[in-house]
C-alpha cells in the first residue's frame, strides 16, 4: 500500500473523511475480495499522482461493518469521492484507472 493512502475506520471517519479540507476517495474494500485486490495498485497510483490535492483512504468493511451499511455497500470494492461532508459520487467493482482519474477531474 502506498504511503499516501490512509486507513480509516469507524473511529477517525468523520474526522478523516467528512471533515477534511480536501476532497477524500474512499476505497471500502476487503481482503477477500478479488476485484478489491485488483483495483488495490490502482488506488495507490491515484494517491501518489493526486498527493496534496486529495486523500485517499481504504476502509476494510469486515472491520468496519458499521460504515459499510451507513453508506449501503453491497458490492465492493465501492470507491467513493466525499468532499465538504458528504458522497459525490462513485464508481463499483473494478475498474480501469481511467474511470477512477475522470471522476476525480469532473470534481476537482
């Protein structure tokens, strides 16, 4: 994992994500998950080339069912862009990065 992708969970959500001064990709992932798997280096590419204009954060929705179902995941990975408190949009299952860098342009 790249080191500009940060872990989050139900504890620091809010003040990671909801709160922050910039936007924030979430990646609700698990270890189990294939497609998860395959995305992973794709998320950790987006952190390095958008370091400083964005956060990128995993949560792990085996450990964190609860923010799992506050933001009804049903399939992962389900990545999502939050920005000033609230989901803006998002993409589910796996992707190619190019999906992943039009989301982030259209609100950035």
């Amino acid at each position: 994992m790249s080191k500009n992708v940060k872990v989050v969970n139900q504890q620091n959500f809010d003040s990671e994500v909801l709160k922050s001064n910039k936007p924030v990709l979430v990646d609700f992932w698990a270890s189990w998950c294939g497609p998860c798997r395959m995305v992973a280096p794709v998320i950790d590419q987006l952190a390095d080339e958008y370091e400083g204009k964005l956060t990128i954060a995993k949560v792990n929705v085996d450990e964190n069912p609860e923010l799992a179902g506050r933001y009804d995941i049903m399939s992962i990975p389900s990545v999502f862009l939050f920005n000033n408190g609230g989901k803006v949009d998002g993409v589910i299952g796996a992707r190619p990065k190019q999906v992943f860098d039009d989301m982030l342009k259209k609100h950035m």
